[in-house]
C-alpha cells in the first residue's frame, strides 16, 4: 500500500512536522529524499532496503554510485538527492564560525576538517586563512585532484592570503586510501610553500593530511 493511503500520523512527512525530523527513523529520513517508492515497495521500503544494506549513513555517503543503482527503484535522480544531502552535512559539520573561532592547535584544524574530507574519493586541497589572533577568516579550496598531479600553486595559495589580509595558513588536504602520511610530493610541497610563504611576512602553520579517523601534522612532527 502506498505511503499515501497510509494514516497521516504514520507517513514520514506529516509525522516530521508534527512531531520533528529527530523522531523519524533512518529509512523515514531516506523515504523523505526518495519521494516515491515502486510499485510493490513504498519509499520506506526502499529506505529500510538501502539501510540494512549500508548500516550506517557514513558507509552509504562514499559507495560507489554503481552500488546505489542496484536497488531497484533506485534511479539517477534518487542518487543525486542522497548524494547531495551527504556534501550538505558535510559542509555544514566543517563550516567555521570565523571570528568567534581560534585555531589554537593542529586538533582544532582537524576537528574542522575530519567530517567532510576523511570520506571523500578524491584529493580536496583547502587552505585555512587566519588572522593574527588565530581567528578563521575563511576556508578557500584550491585544486580537486592530487596533491602531486593537481598542483595546486603556491602563487595562488599565496595570492588568496594577501588578498584576505592573513597572517598565517594551514593547509590540509585528504588522502582518499585512509593513510594520512606524507609522501615525497606532500613534503616538497610544504617545503616550497613555507619558503614561498615566508618571503611574503605570512606564516605556514601547518599542513595537515587528512586519513580515515587520523591525520598528520607536519608541525606536530617539527617538518615546517
């Protein structure tokens, strides 16, 4: 039976006004975003398939899209909205709240940072821009790709911080394998960039890389 002959204190929209999005369960929430079902399986049915499969929404933001397809009444359209609900908590769990933010350590970057890049399948490269207090003037991505194959370029790096009057930066990009240690291209880019940095008065904090649940600091290992 579909969700609209359901008693209206039972489907997924109704009971997220009235009673709020927090009471409703995660195929509730998956029905929601799907809108429709098939026929024999209403939307809950297909979010109750895609949970017992995945288990967790953090398992189901980064498998593989081919993966999502197998479901039946799971088309392009259904994908791209759960796709895009995932980027949406991503962004809002890393977005800083600027002035009233310091950066007091490499954890605090890292706190930032972690939601959104640990699950990511490419290399994101993003600069953190601080004042001379520390505190976040802005979060600038600079290249999508790989640290040695996308090349982000110190110039432009540089560049952003001047025009935004930063003190200092950190620089932090993810690797998509989980491992976060440096490799021969990481460290030779952060040798470059504190050169090139240091010559304009601005100050290379450190440069972080982002794994699954870890991460490394190259000022916490005394690199810069």
């Amino acid at each position: 039976m579909g969700i609209k002959k359901w008693p209206k204190n039972d489907r997924p929209r109704e009971k997220l006004f009235k009673y709020g999005e927090h009471t409703l369960t995660n195929a509730e929430l998956l029905a929601i975003l799907f809108r429709s079902g098939v026929k024999g399986a209403s939307a809950v049915d297909l979010g109750r398939q895609v949970v017992e499969h995945f288990k967790t929404f953090r398992k189901m933001s980064h498998t593989n899209i081919s993966e999502m397809r197998n479901f039946k009444g799971i088309g392009d359209a259904k994908i791209a909205q759960l796709r895009a609900s995932f980027e949406i908590a991503r962004r809002f769990m890393s977005e800083p709240k600027k002035a009233s933010m310091a950066i007091k350590s490499p954890k605090d970057a890292v706190r930032l940072f972690m939601p959104r890049l640990r699950d990511i399948k490419k290399e994101i490269f993003q600069v953190l821009l601080l004042n001379s207090k520390n505190n976040i003037i802005d979060i600038i991505e600079i290249e999508e790709g790989t640290v040695d194959h996308a090349n982000p370029e110190i110039r432009e790096i540089a560049l952003k911080a001047l025009q935004n009057f930063a003190a200092g930066i950190i620089a932090v990009h993810n690797h998509p394998s989980g491992d976060p240690e440096p490799s021969k291209e990481d460290m030779t880019f952060t040798k470059n960039l504190t050169t090139a940095c240091r010559a304009l008065e601005i100050d290379v904090m450190d440069h972080i890389i982002i794994g699954d649940n870890k991460y490394y600091s190259f000022a916490e290992h005394k690199c810069l």
